[in-house]
C-alpha cells in the first residue's frame, strides 16, 4: 500500500486522537454527516489485518468503542469509560479499505449514555454494536 492511499478521505479531516491505543491503530478521520452526527473513520492497514487478509475483530471493536464513547462526552474536557459493550461481526472489512463508524446515542442520564451503531465498509455494514458508557468529568 501506497502512503497515498491511506490520506484523508474525501470530506473528512485529520482526528487529534488523544488516546494512544487508538494511536496504534492509525490516523483516524472525522466528519458530521447530514443531521449533524459524528462520523469516524479509519483505514484497515496491514498491521490491523488478520491472516484473512480482513480487519482483525479488535480493531473493529477498539474504534466501535472509542466512537461510541466519543459521541457521549459533551467536551473533550471530560472523557466516558465502557461499562457494558455488545457487538455482531457482519461481514468481513478488507485490508486497505476505509471503515465508517456510525454512532447514536439512544438514551442519557446524568451520568450514563446508551449508545448504538454500525461499521460501514465499501457501501456494507461490517459490524453491529451497542453499550452503555459512564460520562466522567475531569
């Protein structure tokens, strides 16, 4: 694979990741779609694959979760830590595709979000998932 092909994809912009086992991963993108959600993205890199020559199930898990918890801080000032996580594994994300996280919250207390979304990848959800996160103030 090229450097070329893992740049910005089109309508997005660079994400400043602050947590460093996403940073393993690789850069992460950001938009907000028609109705003014979040939208991350990420390329399934090599290193991210598995002997299948398809994302390997904890990449997809580990930037489900890092989205969903994204989605349910109200600041980059404050952060969420997973309680509860549930996820389906669709259908395969090939190496060097670029993989969309969708996410909503559905509910919200005070001090917990309820939260679900999909994986999207060349036009096909790849993965389900839903959970529950603790909203934490600094």
């Amino acid at each position: 694979m090229t450097p070329k092909k893992f740049s910005t994809p089109e309508g997005y912009e660079a994400l400043n990741q602050t947590e460093n086992h996403i940073g393993h991963i690789g850069q992460g993108f950001y938009k907000r779609n028609e109705e003014g959600n979040l939208v991350m993205a990420f390329w399934v890199r090599p290193e991210n694959g598995n002997s299948g020559g398809v994302a390997h199930g904890g990449m997809l898990m580990s930037i489900a979760d890092y989205c969903l918890c994204s989605v349910a801080m109200e600041s980059r000032e404050n952060y969420a830590a997973t309680i509860s996580f549930r996820a389906e594994f669709v259908a395969p994300a090939k190496v060097g595709s670029l993989v969309e996280i969708y996410s909503t919250i559905t509910k919200e207390t005070k001090s917990l979000a309820f939260g679900e979304g999909q994986i999207m990848s060349e036009g096909e959800v790849v993965f389900s998932f839903s959970g529950i996160v603790k909203k934490i103030t600094k």
